[in-house]
C-alpha cells in the first residue's frame, strides 16, 4: 500500500481525476467523473469531491453525499461516486478513500454509510463486501444498496 492522501477536487486535480482509466469491463459500472465533478459544483453543501493522490499522482477519486433531510436513508450519507485507476487498484486506494469519507461522516454525526451498485461481472460488489458493507435491499432500478456501520 503507498502513502496516499486526500485533496480536496481543485482546478489542479479536475484533468487528472476525469482522466483515471478503469480495467476493461469496469466502464459500465461508473458515470464518468467528469459527472460527478459537475454534479459537485451544484450543491456545495451537500458534497464532498476528493482525489486521493500518491505522490503527485492522482489515483482515485472519490465524491461522498450528505443529506440529512433526505427521505431516502440511502441518500442521507453515501458514497456517491468512486473510481480507482487500473494500476493503482488492489493496493489500498479504494480502502483508503472510503475510510476518509467515514471519518467524515462521522464527524457530521452520521452512524451508517451507503453505497449503490450494479451487480455484475468485474463490478464493485465484491469490493464493497471486503470493505465491510451489507446488502440492505436493492432499489427501484435493480441496483444492490449497501450499508457500513460506522
């Protein structure tokens, strides 16, 4: 595992975050980032655009929701989008990444923290199980939602 760390998303970051490659077969599981980089920018209050960086490097990107007056429990504090570059993956950036936005929601006085994805072949599942999240139930459009107790 390297020595990363977070950064909040700034105009030095945005061209290397929107630019990580995934493994094939993972594209169709993630937006773009470029997505989530705009959907930041429209509620500031409500989001949380990090990169994790090794080095110089930018590796991961992560984008974190809090919404206390959701009326969807999943939405209230989740990981709204991550991706891990293909050769940084499977040395810890991922891990990294949701322990910082734990800690960040704990620190909002949140107890869980959701995810959702799309089962599948090369999809994130498995990642999420190791990482310590359960299935809570699936939404309307099929996709698996899962929780971590913080």
């Amino acid at each position: 595992m390297g020595t990363y760390r977070l950064e909040e998303l700034s105009a030095t970051t945005i061209v290397a975050a929107n630019s990580l490659t995934l493994k094939p077969g993972q594209e169709q599981f993630v937006a773009p980032t470029s997505y989530a980089l705009a959907e930041s920018y429209f509620n500031p209050s409500t989001e949380w655009p990090r990169v994790v960086l090794d080095g110089d490097n930018v590796v991961g990107f992560i984008r974190g929701h809090f919404d206390p007056e959701s009326d969807q429990h999943e939405f209230k504090s989740c990981i709204w989008r991550i991706v891990v570059a293909a050769d940084a993956q499977g040395k810890g950036v991922g891990r990294f990444a949701i322990e910082a936005l734990a800690q960040e929601a704990k620190s909002r006085g949140y107890t869980t923290l959701t995810v959702l994805w799309e089962a599948g072949d090369n999809g994130p599942g498995d990642f999420f199980h190791r990482i310590g999240f359960t299935d809570i139930g699936t939404t309307r459009y099929g996709e698996i939602i899962g929780e971590m107790t913080l």
